[in-house]
C-alpha cells in the first residue's frame, strides 16, 4: 500500500514556534491537522504513518531515522507539517501564506509533489501576499527533506504571526481546506485521482 509519512514539526518543548498572543502553538496546530490528515489518506485507501506520535520533542535526526526505516521498501513519500513566521515571533507581521519547500539534494520526484501541493493551495485561495518561485516551490537545506530516502517536502501552512493567517488556521474549515490540500496532491502524485 502506498505510505505517506506524516512529520507533525515540533514538539511541545519547542522553544517559539506560537502566534504572538499565544493562541496558536504550532506543535499543537500541526498535530491537530496530521491527524484529519491521517483519517482523510486513511478514507482514501493510502497508508498515513505518523512520525511522532507523542507530544515530546524528537530530534531531527532521529526523525529522519525514523522516516528511513518506514519508507525502506515501500512506496512513499513524506510531508512535514509547519506553521511559518516571518519575524522572532513576538510582534504581529505582513507576510501571509502558504508554502512549500524542497531540500537541494530533491529528487524529481519530490519536486514533482512540492509543486503539485502548491498547485492545490493556490486554487483553495491560500496563495498569500508573497512572491513564490515559478517551480511553485522553495529550496533550503532542510534536514528532514534532505535525509531522508523517499520523496519529502516540508509545507509551511501559512503564518502563525500574522493576525488573518492565525485567524484561519484556527478555524474547522481552515484546517480542513490545509488537510484537504495535502491529500488531493499525494493523490494526484501517485496518479490516483
Ligand atoms: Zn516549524
């Protein structure tokens, strides 16, 4: 069965990583949202494996481990759940939107899913107020993308320090719409819808 592996970010001892009025924890907003994302691939017919099923921090390091050791003989992709910032945090700032990143090393097939996964926030109305890349995608040196074996792109599922972008994370139907997002693009990536 084909297997997305599902990176919820952060953990709970992560140091920042929260709106500056503190509402939104990013460690909690992208486990909330890796499991509708899990229920939805589970509906259809994929196979969501999550990476860090607890609450604690786990190292990148190990998280790479742990995402090679799933994807060994399997087909497999993974996704890394994030919220963006564009500044330290504590004040409120401009940018908004989503985004997706590849590390330098991506194979064609991880390019292939980063750009299918922005194809699909821009026709849900996530595209934001930033200037995106004509591949539809960033690249930076990203360890989780960067070592691990099968195709990985880390999203950044808009800004948790702009007031709109918190205002919509926070929402059921935000969180459906980034869920959603996600599994229309793995399923077009592995040729299934
Ligand atoms: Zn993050």
């Amino acid at each position: 069965m084909k297997t997305v592996i599902i990176d919820n970010g952060h953990g709970r001892d992560t140091a920042g990583k929260r709106s500056p009025d503190g509402r939104l924890l990013e460690w909690k907003w992208t486990r909330c949202v890796a499991r509708r994302l899990c229920g939805k691939l589970r509906a259809a017919g994929l196979e969501p494996v999550l990476l860090v099923p607890g609450d604690a921090d786990v190292t990148l390091r190990e998280r790479c481990r742990r995402a090679n050791e799933l994807c060994s003989g399997r087909e497999a992709v993974l996704l890394s759940l994030h919220t963006n910032a564009s500044g330290n945090g504590k004040e409120w700032g401009t940018a908004s939107g989503w985004s997706a990143f590849v590390s330098p090393n991506a194979s064609e097939n991880s390019r292939r899913l980063a750009a299918l996964l922005h194809e699909e926030a821009v026709s849900r109305g996530l595209a934001g107020n930033r200037m995106t890349p004509s591949s539809g995608y960033y690249t930076a040196n990203l360890a989780i993308c960067r070592d691990t074996l099968c195709p990985a792109v880390l999203t950044e599922n808009l800004f948790h320090d702009n007031l709109a972008d918190v205002d919509y994370l926070l929402t059921d139907r935000g969180q459906e719409n980034i869920a959603e997002l996600h599994v229309w693009a793995v399923m077009k990536y592995f040729g299934e819808s």
